[in-house]
C-alpha cells in the first residue's frame, strides 16, 4: 500500500519536481543521519555536509535520528518528498543488514530509495578498556576462551556493523562473549569509556583519540590488511586468516527524485570529497573517500545485499 500510495504521488507530481529541479537548492538541505551526535558516522556527515554548504549556497543540516538500528530514519527519509530536500547518509546496518534481520522491514533499500552516492569506505578497529589485561587479538582469543561470557562487547546496537564484526569474530574463534547493544557508537562509547564494557568495534575516528591517552586500547582493524592511517596496528587476519569487514557510507534520497537533482548531490558530493582539507581529515581516520555514481552505488547496494544477508545467516543471529 505504501508503494503504490508513492507512485501515486509521484505520478501527480512529475512536472512540479522537475520545475523544482530546476531551481534546486532553493532551501536547506537535511540530511538525516540514523545514529546520535558525536560518534564517527556523525562527525564525518558534518564534515561533508559543512563543504557542501560552501558550494551549494544553502545550508546542508544534518538530522540525527536514531533507534532500532536505523529502521525509524530509513523510513523517514523513504516516505519524505522526492524533492531533494531529504536524504539520508546511512551505512551497511541500513542498507543491507536490516533487510536480512527483518522480514516486516517497513522499506526496501532498493525500491523505496534513489541511490546517490558511495561516499567513503573504512574499516572498524576492536578497541579493548584498559582493565582488560590483553595487548593483542591473540591474548583477547586465549582471555575470552578461559572465562567464557565474562566479556562484554557493546556495539552502535542490534545489526550494526560493530555487531556483526563481533559475529564474524565469534564464529572464527568460537569464542563466548557478550554483546550489548546501544542506541549509536556514541553511547557505546561512553559506556566503553567508564568500564562497563570490557570491548567495542568502533571507527577509527570515533575511538582513535582516546588510544594515546592510555583511555583505550587498540588491538586490531577490521580490514583484510592494515589501515594507511594506524599501519602499526595489526590487522585481525593476521591472526585470524580470512577475518574481513569494513563500513561504508552513502547516500540516497526517496525514490522518485529527479535525475537532475540526485546528479547535483552527486556532484556536490564529489566536490567536496575533492577538498584537500577534508580529504586529509578523512585520510588520518582511516576513512578512504569514494565518491561513486550512482549506478554504482545502485549496483553495490544490490551486492552487499547478499555479502551481508549471508555473515547474518550463517551467525545464526536473529533479533527478538
């Protein structure tokens, strides 16, 4: 009912949006971002946004919207204008683990949603508190195996990549340890932070700072091989062979949006993403700007659709 009320609407509208196309950006942009302030997907969104201010000439604000792993922002931005005036920065958690998760998911990452770009791509780091008397991914493996359910893990929440990170970690080493789901990686953080969670896969960019303090410690990236930004710290392949899984960002708009406008985001994107300054930023946390098109984006949307749907299967991992 919700798709057919869509086409519905975008059947009578057709000739006012592409008038709007014309003109647009006429007022602020927003983009909704499905997890709270202050953690990396937050601060790199405002980034980007900031440089798109500059060059569109309208403010380019971003909207926190968390919870449920996403599900209430997606849906949002899904039911939302197709105008150009909301769109989402949204991540695997979004686009293609929630379909696997569940089965009512009230939108579809493919139908409901005009790809527009894959912005950047970065892997995950497996951060330890310090009271958790390990140096290395092999020392967690040896910890985890003597005390069985005595570690806990929090995560961004239920289906985020930090979650299926752990996942993919316990299904190699057989491991016991305990997930606790947040709403963000921003109060997983916090909570990491104090002591009451013993681990956490987190960006770079959003627990890297606190590692040279001796508030954190890093034990590993979640890539095939060692990030440019940190290339002291070991990659988990290194000891767990075949261990790989990176976060990627990218934005789309509700379906129906007008070709020139998701070609002007797009390109905007793209420009920004071009800014020495920012691309340094995102070069230090070990974020790797894309800038796609969006076919391509459309086309690998499809696929990580099936890479993630299968790490969901095969962990066996349902949500209650």
């Amino acid at each position: 009912m919700h798709r057919l009320l869509i086409a519905a609407v975008l059947a009578a509208t057709s000739p006012q949006l592409a008038a709007q196309a014309d003109a647009y950006p006429s007022k602020a942009v927003r983009v909704v971002v499905p997890y709270p302030p202050g953690a990396g997907t937050d601060l790199h969104a405002r980034a980007l946004a900031a440089k798109m201010t500059e060059s569109l000439g309208q403010q380019v604000i971003v909207d926190n919207r968390s919870g449920a792993n996403g599900i209430p922002a997606m849906e949002h931005v899904a039911r939302s204008a197709p105008d150009g005036y909301t769109i989402v920065y949204a991540l695997p958690a979004q686009y293609a683990v929630n379909p696997a998760l569940h089965p009512k998911l009230p939108y579809d990452p493919v139908r409901d949603f005009e790809p527009v770009a894959l912005v950047v791509r970065t892997p995950l780091v497996l951060f330890a508190h310090p009271s958790v008397p390990v140096k290395s991914v092999k020392e967690l493996v040896q910890l985890a195996r003597s005390k069985a359910g005595a570690l806990t893990l929090a995560s961004a929440g239920n289906g985020s990549a930090g979650h299926l990170c752990l996942e993919m970690f316990r299904m190699m080493t057989g491991v016991d340890i305990l997930h606790v789901p947040y709403k963000g990686a921003g109060p997983s953080l916090v909570d990491l932070l104090a002591g009451h969670a013993h681990l956490s896969f987190l960006a770079w960019s959003t627990g890297g700072g606190f590692v040279k303090s001796g508030k954190l410690r890093a034990l590993g990236v979640t890539q095939a091989k060692r990030a440019a930004a940190v290339p002291d710290l070991p990659a988990i392949a290194e000891t767990l062979p075949g261990y790989d899984i990176a976060n990627w960002y990218g934005v789309a708009g509700p379906k129906g949006m007008p070709r020139a406008i998701v070609e002007r985001i797009n390109a905007e994107i793209k420009r920004a993403l071009g800014n020495p300054q920012l691309r340094q930023r995102f070069e230090r946390e070990a974020i790797e700007p894309i800038g796609s098109t969006p076919e391509e984006f459309g086309a690998f949307i499809k696929n990580e659709m099936v890479k993630w749907g299968k790490l969901v299967k095969a962990s066996g991992l349902k949500i209650d």
